[in-house]
C-alpha cells in the first residue's frame, strides 16, 4: 500500500491542482471575513446589511458552506468587510 502525502486536505481531495487551489483561496476568504465579522459584535442580520447580504446568505457563509460561495463573491464580500484582498502568484514547487 502507497503512502500519500498532501500541503492540504484540498490537495488531497480536488481532482486538479487549479481546484485544489481555487478551494485553498476560497477557504482561506471565508477564514478571514468569519473572523472580521465575528470582531464587528453585531447579530448576523447587522452583519449581513452591513455586507449586503441576506442573513441566511450570511449564516451559509459564517457555517463554512464553501462550495455555496465563488472566489469571485468572496473576494467582492472580503472588500465590503474592510478586508485587502491580494494574490500572490509564484511558481509551483
């Protein structure tokens, strides 16, 4: 039996590299705007007005519903919340 080994579960459980890597930028998105909404100490209907979103929209988003969400949406949320959004792009090891 071959041992695996993977940088990330997504590495693990994508069937391409560019999935992997779209579900890695996509995670890390809702990571950060989860901890920036959490820090706002407002209810989730405060939250979600705040960042132009339904509650239950927002409430999808705070639960980790990642495949609910495009990179695209969540970079336009990240920037609504206040948050810089970059992307570094470097050569694969």
């Amino acid at each position: 039996m071959k041992i695996s080994y993977f940088d990330t579960v997504w590495d693990a459980i994508e069937p391409s590299k560019s999935e992997a890597a779209n579900m890695k930028a996509r995670a890390d998105l809702m990571i950060a705007i989860h901890k920036t909404v959490l820090g706002w100490n407002t209810t989730q209907a405060g939250a979600a007005k705040r960042l132009g979103l339904t509650q239950p929209r927002l409430n999808d988003l705070l639960k980790g519903r990642i495949t609910k969400f495009s990179l695209d949406a969540l970079i336009n949320h990240a920037t609504k919340a206040g948050l810089d959004v970059k992307v570094k792009v470097g050569k694969a090891a």
